[in-house]
C-alpha cells in the first residue's frame, strides 16, 4: 500500500485543519490531494520540515531556555503513568476543560512534559544534518514528514505548548517522526533501530514519543486533504506568499 493510499484510508482528524494558520480549503484546483502529495518527493518533504521547524526556532529566539511553562491549553484526557521520573511521581496527568478550578496544573503538567525534550546543552550536529542522518538510515515518506510538520504548528503555533529551541529542537523533531511513521504508515522501523539513529537510549525514546502524544493532544489522524492544505500553509511560511512552498 502506498502512503497516498494509506493517508486516504484513515478519517477525518479531530481538529479541522481550518485551524491551520492560513488555511483556505484544499482541492481548489480541483486536483486529487492524493496526487498532489504524491508528486512531492520524500526530499522536497524533508527540506519543507526542516525550514519550517527553523522558523519556529527562530521566532522563540527571544524566549528564554528556561522559560519552560508554556501557557495553559484546556484539554480533556488523562492517563495513568506509573514510571514518569524517580524526582517527580505523577500519577494522572489532567488537561481539565477551561473550567477548571486549577488552571496551574495544566500548566506545571505542560511544562513538565516540555521539559522531557531539553537538551542538557545544544546538540552539536545541526537541524538539517540530523534530519538528513535520520532520513538516511530511516528513510520516511512524504506523508510523515508533513504530518510531522502539522503536529508541530498545532503544538507551537495554535495551542502554543511548548517552544521550541536548539536545545530541544531535536529531540522534538525525534518523536514527532516517530509518531507520524506509526499513524501514516502500515509499517514502522524498530524502535531500536530509531533510538539508536536518533542519538537516544529507547527508554527516552519511549518518553519522548509519550510526552509528544500528550502535548499534540493525541489528534494524530491525517489525511490527504490535511496534507495537502499543511502543504499550502507551509508554501505561505516558506514560500511567496500564495501558497507556492519554496524549501
């Protein structure tokens, strides 16, 4: 099964992607979305992520490295975790309706989760590097790169939980990919096999994929339509303005 047929076959996500910054309906040209992202090579992906995710980093420049508590985003799971951290034993994580009598706790619990991503200091291989190592000997198609690149503005961007910055860039990009390669994809590498490419031990690989679910809210469903109107808003970022991505 390609990834084009693959991305057809699963439903709608939870959020429209009319949430998407710039988004205006995709299909305007009356072309199959499935065909258009399948005239965009893994590559061409891989360098929209790699600039988008840049941009993000460059505009939270200012922002301090410790500045970890991001602003509070109502959300409505729980789960129960038994191993978080030896220091810090948390045993539901909750993300009350805007309601809440305890908006405080969303925001410790967001950021607790950010801080999963840090970096003791910046890693010393550059963004495009490691994603080009990372595509290498874990070759990922077109539909996860973007998907990858959609969780991401709606963690940064819409429901801004956490910012990004070369000390955590990385292994957020990391998780992100994993999770994007199991909601897209029939097949996935080995976990061992990711870990060990990424630079992490599986254990932390494990956390970082948890902690990525939580903050992107576990809307993980895609398809070629979302793809698709992802691909325009990052031609809108990247590109001359009308959508014409430029990577």
């Amino acid at each position: 099964m390609t990834s084009s047929e693959r991305i057809e076959d699963v439903g709608s996500p939870s959020r429209e992607t009319a949430q998407t910054p710039g988004g205006s309906g995709a299909g305007e040209s009356g072309q199959n979305p499935a065909t258009k992202l399948g005239e965009m090579s893994p590559a061409t992906a891989l360098d929209l992520l790699c600039a988008h995710v840049e941009t993000l980093v460059t505009s939270h420049e200012e922002v301090p490295d410790d500045a970890s508590s991001p602003p509070v985003r109502s959300r409505s799971d729980s789960v129960s975790s038994g191993d978080v951290t030896p220091s810090l034993q948390v045993t539901e994580l909750h993300f009350g309706p805007e309601s809440t009598e305890d908006p405080g706790r969303d925001r410790l619990q967001q950021g607790f989760l950010s801080k999963r991503f840090l970096s003791k200091r910046e890693p010393p291989i550059t963004l495009k590097n490691y994603l080009l190592r990372l595509h290498k000997y874990c070759p990922m198609s077109t539909a996860v790169y973007l998907a990858t690149s959609l969780y991401l503005t709606r963690m940064v961007t819409i429901d801004r939980v956490i910012r990004p910055n070369p000390r955590n860039v990385h292994r957020l990009l990391l998780a992100g990919l994993r999770v994007a390669m199991k909601a897209v994809e029939d097949l996935s590498y080995p976990h061992s096999r990711v870990a060990k490419v990424g630079g992490v031990t599986e254990r932390e690989l494990s956390r970082l994929e948890i902690s990525f679910c939580f903050l992107v809210d576990f809307e993980l469903r895609v398809d070629a339509r979302i793809l698709s109107e992802q691909t325009r808003y990052l031609g809108i970022v990247l590109g001359d303005g009308d959508g014409n991505a430029v990577a």
